[in-house]
C-alpha cells in the first residue's frame, strides 16, 4: 500500500520546540540525542541523521556551514521516516512523534 504522506518542520521549530542533551548512541549515519521539550520539560529521543556528503564524527543537527546535501541520503532517510511513520504504535518499534528537515540533516523525534 501507499506510505503516509509526512509533514516534516524545519530546524528553526525544532530549535524553538526542543533543547539538546547529552547523546544516547551512534550510528553510520545517525546520532541519537536526549532532548527536552522546552514547554511541558518531557523528554524524548531525536534521531538525527546525516544527510551531508561525506561521514562526520560530531552530530551534523545543528545544519554546519560548508556541509552540501547528498541527495541519495536525504531521499533514504525520508523514505525511512515514511515507513516509520506507517507503522504507528507498535509494541516493537518506537514511535516516530516529528519530522525536521534541516539543509543537511534530518531530525526524527
């Protein structure tokens, strides 16, 4: 079947919505990062995959000056989100809550 259409946000609400903490893990292409919800203080998970040319050592979230997009990733990582997101509430995945889109990164709440 059809995957769900996303309605991703940009950096700035994630920005304004969210403050960074300390990284829970690492992957090839994604760092996973605690954040805070800078209303209610509940705190999540952000997945935030790097869509820039090349592989970096430090997270690519905050969309550093000089990165170019790799149009492959970004494709990837917002097909990735699409098939999360049709998976819903699942007792064996997490649950895919917001999607960012920043130049080059993709931040999965």
């Amino acid at each position: 079947g059809a995957l769900p259409r996303l309605e991703p946000k940009t950096m700035d609400e994630f920005d304004g919505k969210y403050s960074v903490g300390d990284s829970v893990g690492r992957g090839a292409f994604a760092f996973v990062l605690q954040i805070t919800d800078r209303k209610t203080r509940k705190q999540y998970v952000v997945k935030s995959i790097d869509v820039s040319v090349g592989y970096h050592t430090v997270p690519s979230w905050n969309d550093a000056e000089g990165l170019v997009v790799d149009e492959s990733k970004m494709v990837a990582a917002i097909r990735e989100c699409r098939i999360w997101s049709s998976l819903g509430r699942s007792p064996y995945c997490v649950e895919l809550l917001e999607v960012f889109v920043g130049r080059t990164v993709v931040n999965v709440v």
